[in-house]
C-alpha cells in the first residue's frame, strides 16, 4: 500500500463523517417535514457546505502520485478534514435534546457558528494551499487560492448582514464558487 492510500483511507473516513452528518440532518428534515418550519437560507447554506465538502474530497486526488508524505501533509490533511467535519455537523440541526423543527430559528441562533468555521476553514484552506502549491509543488493548489478569497465575502455578508436576502446572496455565491472550482480544476479526474 502507497502512502497516498494509507493516508487517503483515514481521511475519508473524517469527509465520511462530515457528509454523514449533512444528510442524515435532510433525511431528517424530510422525514419531518409536516413539522419542519422551512429555512431557504439554511437550505442552501446545508447544500453550499455539502459541495464544499465534495471539493476538497475531490482535490486529495492531487497526493496520488507522491511516492512519499512527511508528516507536515497528514497533519495539513487532518486539520483540512476535522474543519471541514466540524462545518458539517454545525450545520446540520440533531433534532435531539429537545431540539425543535424550526430550521428558521436554528439557522439564526446558529449561523455566526457556522460561519465563523467557515471563516476558519477558509484560513486553513489559504494556509494549506500556499504550502502545498509552494513545498509540494501542487501548483493547482496555490492557485485554487483566489476562489478561496473570492469566498471570504460570501461568508462575511451572511455574518453581519442578518437579511435574507443576505444569507440567500451569501449561500448562492459559496455554492457557485464551490462549482466553479469543481470546473476549473477537475472536470477530470485522471
């Protein structure tokens, strides 16, 4: 077994987690659907979060060829997924505990959570993709660094700007950007 798929294995299983969490929460929605009090924003924030997820899953593939990995990569790699899973499960309601259907009243107490690791994934990402384009010579990833800035506002807005339209503009621009990427970089995975 290669080091790419030793490593790719264990963080599968994190970005395994993450997307578990987000469809089991629609599942959940659905099912309850006579009960759920409906959030377009929080829709399209739980669907942005779900491309997002999808991305960087996708963008691993670019490991498969290094015929070693130091240690700087895995940890890189956990930090990477673990965010990312942490993104997930905080947008996606337990509907445990108590928890009502309200997905009107979760997205508002909760965005500035989710957001906020957003915002902290979207550091991590510029951090990662720096020293993987530059240390690696994963080229792709330096310059997946201007769709990652182009992000930054499309959280911010939703941060501050509590309007719907804000957080519908916010979720739009994310997952768009999110499809972009997927475009841009990896139309084929070879």
């Amino acid at each position: 077994m290669r080091p790419f798929e030793f490593i790719i294995v264990f963080l599968s299983f994190i970005y395994t987690l993450g997307l578990t969490r987000v469809l089991f929460a629609a599942t959940r929605m659905v099912r309850h659907r006579r009960a759920l009090t409906f959030s377009w924003p929080h829709a399209f924030w739980m669907f942005a979060v779900l491309i997002m997820l999808l991305d960087n899953w996708i963008s691993l593939w670019d490991f498969h060829a290094m015929k070693e990995m130091k240690l700087g990569v895995l940890v890189g790699g956990c930090v990477v997924s673990v965010v990312q899973y942490f993104i997930c499960a905080l947008v996606s309601p337990d509907f445990e505990d108590g928890e009502t259907y309200d997905m009107r009243a979760f997205h508002e107490r909760e965005r500035r959570t989710y957001f906020s690791a957003l915002l902290v994934f979207l550091l991590v990402a510029l951090i990662t993709n720096y020293a993987a384009g530059s240390n690696l010579g994963i080229q792709n990833w330096a310059n997946q660094n201007a769709i990652v800035l182009a992000m930054a506002p499309a959280v911010l807005l939703p941060f501050f700007v509590r309007a719907a339209w804000a957080q519908l503009l916010g979720a739009a621009v994310f997952a768009g950007l999110c499809l972009i990427f997927l475009v841009i970089y990896y139309p084929i995975v070879q």
